[in-house]
C-alpha cells in the first residue's frame, strides 16, 4: 500500500479517506481512519499534518493519505 504523508494542503481534498491522529492519541501515536469532511488549517504546509474533520465529527492531523 502506498501512503503519502499529509503535510501539504493541496494533496488533501474532501471525499479522500485518510488516517489522522487524534489530539489525545499524540502521546501514543494511534491513527483514527476516515474519510475528510473539511479541511482546517490554513495556510498551504504544517509540519505535523494538515488539521482536516473527518465525517465521523472527529478532528485531527493527517498522517498518511489511503489511495
């Protein structure tokens, strides 16, 4: 499988299923999957993840992009 690293905010659209952490899984590191509903941060890089809200409600910064 073939994971793409979600730094970028042009890589990221709605609709794609992404694997996130969560703010209280940072410590662990564990991924929550989804699919992106909105995408949060602004500006067009983040160094540790573009912030998206999955459709489930959760929010969190993209790890890795699912293709």
């Amino acid at each position: 499988m073939n994971l793409i690293n979600g730094q970028a905010r042009s890589s990221i659209k709605p609709g794609m299923i992404v694997l996130i952490v969560l703010k209280q899984d940072q410590g662990t590191g564990m991924l929550t999957k989804g699919v992106v509903r909105d995408i949060l941060t602004k500006s067009p890089t983040h160094p540790h993840g573009i912030k998206v809200r999955l459709e489930s409600g959760a929010v969190g910064r993209v790890k890795e992009i699912v293709p």
